[in-house]
C-alpha cells in the first residue's frame, strides 16, 4: 500500500496540464487549456484542462478526471501503477507495505490535526474582531499597517490572547485533546507545565493549496529583543514548510489568470501587494527556496518574478538557492526594490497600476541579473572573474531547454566579454558529467531493484483489471439520474455554505449549510438513488457532514475511486462560459451563489417531483396488470396509491411554478 501522505505529495506536485501536455498540445484559452483529445479522434478541440481545480474534461467522450486519472486511461493503469508513474515522473520516493493498524492511526491522527488547526484558526479570528484584548492590542496593530478588515478575512487572521495557556484551556474545555494541539505545535508541555506557542501574537494562519489550516505564524507585537519577531509552527505531520507557500490558496485562480506569480519573502508583503490589487503573489516565508515549493507553483504557472529589497548582501546570499528554479524549466526574472523598500512598504506607497507598471519596466531575467550583479564586484580581478563566470555557467547548464539555454550563453557572452565557444564547451562538459552521473545513479538502483523480491500490492482488495477498466461517460440510464447529478453538483460546489435559517428549538434562528439542508430533504422522504454510484457519493457527503473542515472539490476530484473522480470532474468541468458582453452591454446575469435559497429547495422538489412521476409510472403498469388479472383487491390499493400520489405531485408542481427548471 502506498501512504496517504504520499499520494497527497504526488498528487500535489502533478500539475495536471504538465502531465497532460506530455501528451496532448494544449493552447490557454482563458483560465482553462485546450487541445484535441487522446481517447478519440476528433479535428475539433473539446478536450478542456482546468488547472485551478486539477481536471481534464473531454466533452467528446465523456472521459475525465486528476493526473492520476488521466495516466490510468492514457497508459493503462492500475490507480497505484499510475501514482509510481507520477513518482518517478517527480522524483517521489514510494515505499509500500500492507496498512498496519498503526498507520492506520496515523491516517486518523493527521485529520485531527486537520480539525484542531482549523478550530484555532476560527477562535484566534474571533478572538481578533470580537474580544477587547484582540481588538485593542491584534486589530490596532494590524490597522496601524495599512491592513483594510477584507484583506484581514480574507487572509483569516487573527489573534492569541496573552497569558501562559488561555488558548490551550478553551481548547481543552471544548473538547479537543492535549496531544493534538501539542503535535500541532499550538501547545507547548514540559512535564508539569503547559503554555500557549502563540501567546500575544498576531495571527497567520498557513493554508494548503485545497485552503485548510496547516499551521501558523505569529507576530509579537513586544518590543522585546530576546523575543524572537516571528515565531513559526513547528514541522508536523500536516506541515512541511519546505512544501508550503504562504498564500498560495488565495492566489491560485490570479496566477493562472494572469500566468505569472510573484514570490515574495513574507506574510505582509503578500497582504500589503493583493491589498494594492495584485493578488497573483506568494510568500517563502524566510526559508529557502525549495524544489517542492517550485513545483507548488508550476502547477499554476511556468512564470515566476522574485522580489527582493534592496539588501544587496542578502540577494548574494540566496543565489545559489535560486538556481533550483532554473532546474525545473521556470522562467525567472528578478525585481530589485530601491534601498530601503521592502514588498510591504513598496506596494502601500503607490497605487495598484503604478506598482504594476513599476514591475513591468524593471524587472529583469534572472541569469542577466545574477551575471551583472556578480561580475560587478570582479571586473578588475581575473581569478575572481573567472570563478564568478564558472558559477554562472553551472546556473545556464541546469535549465533544461537547449534553446533557452543558447540565448543565456549569448547573453552572457556579451555582458562577461568571454567568447561563446568556451562558455559552449564548459556547459557541455557540466552536462556531460551530470548526464554520467545520472546514468550511474540509475545503473545502482537496477541492481538493486533486481535483488529485491517483488511484494503483493495491498493497495486494492479487488483485481487490478477491475482498477483499469475505463470508466464509461455518465449516461442517463437511471430514473432520476439527471437531477440526481444536479444534486450532486451543487453540492461539490456549495457544500459548507450557510444560505438557510430555521428555528431551533428555542425559537433562534439556527444557519444550516447546502449539504445539511439537502441531506436532511432526501434522509426525511427516504429517497434512494437507482444508481449504486450516487448513494456511495450521498454517503460520503453525510459522513462528512458534521466536519467543518471538508472541501467537497478536492476531496472528490482526488478519490482513489476512480469512477468517483469521474463523476466529480463531469459535474466541476464548466463546458460553457458566460460571454462578457452580456455585462458590458450593461444585461444583469445573476450568479448562481447569490441565488442558492431560491436554487436549491427547487431542485430537491424537482428530484422529489421527477421520482413520484416514476412512481406513478410504475403504477399505471401495476393498475393495468391488475385489471388484465381480475385481481380486485390489488387494483383498488394500486389506485389509492395512485390518487395519493397525484396530490403529491399537484402540490411539487404548484411548489415549483407548474414549470421545471432543469
């Protein structure tokens, strides 16, 4: 079996248009790419990528799915046969063994993690905006830094109220247990005592990519010198801060749309640049660049612009780092702020299309940058020179692209005054060893595989073929199957949102979410689907239903059932998009979340409509055969049936305007 942690780390670095443009010439076409499909012929593109939600949809065949989809279909492969391609593609280490019960926990010890992280989340926001201590202390700091209250809910933060455990009490109070809040890092134990990580800081909370709370950082606001400024959660079994960017869930859609990302060094400089209007913007959060982290981003986007502040020293100092970033075929420019500025500083001090054009006209390729910025300090020293050019050189090997490569080595040549042939033969030479290297590494781990006997594959109790069978595109063959899948879309979409207001048993208004309100409407008439495949759905979503951290998308679209993720990825593909002349011609288009309380109720009527239609159906035969048969007894209950049943669908069709609406 391969681990859960594993498989979310393939999965997340298989950027799906990466995988899928290995095989297929995609083209961009507004936030989504194009291209023709490989499961059928066709001269007309209809084979869709959505990079923001990690799909291919082929509106030809029907075919579609995640990454892993995508190589079970086009390789023929089992799902766990398809995670080692992705692997091997990523440099993943897989090690397999059978779930023990140990792991097992493990699993379950991770999503309370998940649970806890994500409950501290919303008491240090509340905390921020409602008690008078995060008010006075949190929020006057926050606002004395230019940082708007959208930006602050935005972002979610918030604040750890002073004290030696006022936090770890509440959370004890509230149920949450000592060893979850310690292996987040919230709490801090020494045998007989216990304190808050977190006490008197400003709060930021650090999402994963599908935006649950992984961890934290914190701001003192002391002025305290052997307080440490900014103060981290710790490595954790949910957080590697070597996998994670600062932001990343709230620029994801910007850095498609715009095909570009901004990387930044810290949290306030990514609020203070989406505060200026450019959202497009992540932060390393003072660690080190790190191969995960450029994969994070090349999942959105090929095109990275890294700023700096003037700290010339520093720049120095991270450009071997960067290096990595060339080694994974991204496109690097670097931005020099003026001395003194920083990201935060810079953004609050003009307006969002002066920053903008400021980035636009300074911004410089990363190579020429480094070479210029090196070479500065060398020009007079051969020995230094020629070690600063070797240094450069071994930047230019490790881009990937032959021809990118060539124009850096022209590039160079001119700003460098060497010749082009001896900056030719030096990569070529840095090539060559690292290709043999490679060649080695590969010979050692042949004879080492070969030596190992192969293991059974724990991952699925069914064979393998019943994996690789191809998942057919949906068909309505079911009765209700066409609302059914409405159903099941909009609560993909909505599924946490609170749109309805009853009253509790007191008399208070009680805020209920999509997925209760639709539960609660099927669970209450006892109404079952014909198909197996929308109850296992239905199912996982009541499972879920009670846990305020569930992103029905990603957990859909990311399920190791294959026929699951299918049907997620039909429902989220969008195959229309709404023209924008519409609005410019000054047309009003509703959108459809700002109409869930009309929406929904309607289409749990028109379900329970379109089911009493079939009921009725089934009657009219059993009535029909009952009279054929002279049997008495059951035409007269069939036909009370039937008369029940007609007021039934009298008063849905009244409910619903006489009219469908699907």
């Amino acid at each position: 079996m391969i681990d859960q942690a594993t498989i979310d780390r393939i999965i997340d670095a298989a950027e799906i248009s990466e995988v899928v443009g290995e095989f297929v010439t995609l083209k961009r076409r507004g936030v989504n790419m194009i291209g023709n499909c490989p499961f059928h012929n066709e001269k007309t593109p209809s084979f869709t990528v959505s990079p923001s939600k990690g799909i291919f949809k082929c509106f030809g065949c029907g075919k579609g799915g995640n990454s892993v989809n995508f190589i079970m279909e086009h390789e023929s492969l089992s799902y766990p046969e398809a995670l080692k391609w992705l692997a091997k593609k990523y440099h993943i280490d897989i090690k397999e063994e059978e779930e023990s019960p140990e792991q097992k926990q493990q699993k379950d010890d991770r999503e309370s993690m998940m649970i806890v992280s994500a409950w501290a989340q919303k008491y240090f926001s509340r905390y921020l905006l409602e008690e008078d201590e995060g008010r006075t202390v949190g929020l006057s700091y926050i606002r004395e830094r230019g940082i708007r209250d959208e930006i602050v809910k935005k972002f979610e933060l918030g604040f750890c109220p002073e004290g030696k455990d006022a936090f770890t009490r509440q959370a004890l109070k509230q149920g949450y247990k000592t060893e979850f809040l310690e292996s987040t890092g919230l709490t801090i134990r020494r045998d007989d005592w216990v304190r808050d990580r977190f006490a008197g800081r400003v709060m930021f909370p650090i999402h994963n990519v599908a935006g649950r709370v992984i961890a934290f950082g914190g701001r003192t606001l002391k002025a305290d010198k052997n307080t440490a400024k900014y103060l981290n959660s710790p490595e954790s079994d949910i957080y590697h801060k070597s996998r994670v960017l600062y932001g990343i869930y709230q620029a994801k859609r910007e850095i498609i749309r715009h095909d570009k990302c901004y990387l930044v060094e810290g949290y306030t400089d990514v609020l203070s640049m989406h505060q200026a209007g450019i959202e497009n913007v992540v932060a390393s959060s003072g660690t080190a660049l790190t191969h995960d982290q450029i994969r994070l981003i090349k999942r959105f986007t090929p095109n990275i612009t890294i700023i700096y502040d003037g700290d010339a020293a520093g720049i120095k100092a991270s450009l071997r780092g960067i290096d990595l970033v060339l080694e994974e075929g991204v496109n690097v420019k670097v931005l020099l702020l003026p001395d003194g500025e920083d990201p935060d500083s810079f953004s609050r001090a003009m307006s969002s299309s002066q920053l903008t054009a400021y980035i636009e006209e300074n911004e410089t390729d990363f190579i020429r940058f480094k070479t210029k910025l090196l070479m500065a300090g060398a020009a007079n020293d051969p020995i230094e020179k020629a070690r600063l050019v070797n240094d450069i050189v071994r930047s230019i090997a490790i881009v990937p692209d032959a021809i990118t490569r060539s124009i850096y080595i022209q590039d160079c040549s001119r700003l460098m005054d060497v010749q082009e042939e001896v900056l030719y033969e030096q990569v070529r030479k840095i090539i060559q060893k690292q290709t043999e290297e490679l060649q080695k590494k590969n010979y050692r781990d042949r004879n080492y595989n070969q030596q190992q006997e192969p293991g059974p594959d724990f991952f699925f109790d069914e064979p393998a073929a019943a994996v690789t069978k191809s998942v057919a595109p949906p068909k309505p063959k079911y009765t209700c199957e066409i609302e059914e899948r409405e159903i099941i879309r909009i609560m993909l979409k909505y599924f946490n949102d609170e749109v309805f207001e009853i009253e509790d048993e007191n008399g208070d208004p009680l805020a209920i979410s999509v997925g209760q309100y639709v539960l609660e409407e099927l669970d209450n008439d006892g109404l079952v689907s014909d198909n197996e495949l929308i109850n296992r759905v239905l199912d996982l979503f009541a499972e879920n239903l009670d846990n305020p951290d569930f992103k029905a998308q990603p957990f859909f679209i990311r399920n190791s059932d294959p026929q699951i993720s299918q049907l997620a990825t039909d429902l989220l593909a969008d195959k229309y998009i709404e023209s924008k002349r519409w609005k410019k011609g000054g047309a009003f288009v509703e959108e459809e979340h700002e109409i869930l309380d009309l929406l929904v109720p309607k289409i749990v009527q028109e379900y329970k409509l379109s089911k009493v239609r079939a009921l009725l159906r089934g009657l009219e035969s059993q009535i029909q055969e009952a009279g054929k048969t002279d049997n008495w007894e059951a035409l007269m209950e069939h036909q009370n049936q039937y008369i029940n049943l007609k007021k039934v669908a009298k008063n849905l069709s009244e409910q619903l305007g006489n009219r469908t609406i699907l």
